[in-house]
C-alpha cells in the first residue's frame, strides 16, 4: 500500500508548553496519589478494627519521617484535586477559556491548594491530641 501524501499526526516537540498542560498532568497524578491514599486510609481502618498492635504499627509507620511526607503530598494532592475540580466545574458552566483567564484560574488553583495544605496541617498539629 503506497503512503498517503498527507502530514503524520503532530509531535509534542512542535507544541509549546503551557501552564494547562502542567496542571492537567498534575490532576491526573494527584487522583493516582489519591488512589493510593484511599488504599492507606483503608489499611487504617483494617488496622484499627484489628486491635491495638496493630494499629500501632500502622500509626507508627505514619508517624516516621517518610510517613509524614506521603500524608503532607496526599493532603495536598487532595486539595490540589478539589480545588482543579471547581476549575473544571466553572469551564463546564462556560466561563474561563480565554487563556489569560485560563492560566490565572490555574495559578490560582495552586496557590489555594497550597495554602490549605499549610493550613490543614497548622491547624491538625496545633489541636488536641
């Protein structure tokens, strides 16, 4: 079969980068990590209704150093999820395509879910227990 005279598919090379595809990777690697997450949380609950070495155990392995580092990245990407959620949620009203718009929405999404990473954990380690 003789090869089409038609222009292949384009290459990533030829796109320049833009901060909306960053951010769409990073959605799609924060719904993995909170993938993840959800398997932890289930490994609490397991732990917990298993008796108290148990979970124990679990707790101190979230309490490590590593530990505290992958529940500080999940809060995040939690609320990096959430707040990349409300932007598609207002693109699906309509509004925000314009690429100034675009990429102030996406800077904003990110700045909003690092301060409430910051202040989820402020707020977790200054209460109670």
């Amino acid at each position: 079969m003789a090869q089409p005279d038609r222009p292949l598919s384009p290459h990533l090379g030829i796109y320049r980068w833009q901060i909306s595809n960053g951010l769409s990777i990073i959605h799609r690697l924060t719904g993995v990590a909170l993938s993840v997450g959800a398997l932890v949380l289930t490994a609490w609950l397991v732990a917990a209704a298993s008796g108290p070495a148990a979970y124990a155990g679990l707790v101190g392995l979230l309490k490590s150093p590593v530990g505290i580092l992958l529940m500080v990245g999940w809060s995040f990407a939690f609320f990096y999820h959430l707040c990349n959620g409300v932007r598609h949620l207002v693109w699906d009203a309509g509004y925000g395509f314009e690429i100034p718009q675009s990429n102030r929405s996406g800077k904003l999404a990110v700045a909003t879910a690092c301060f409430l990473t910051v202040l989820f954990w402020v707020v977790a380690l200054t209460s109670g227990s």
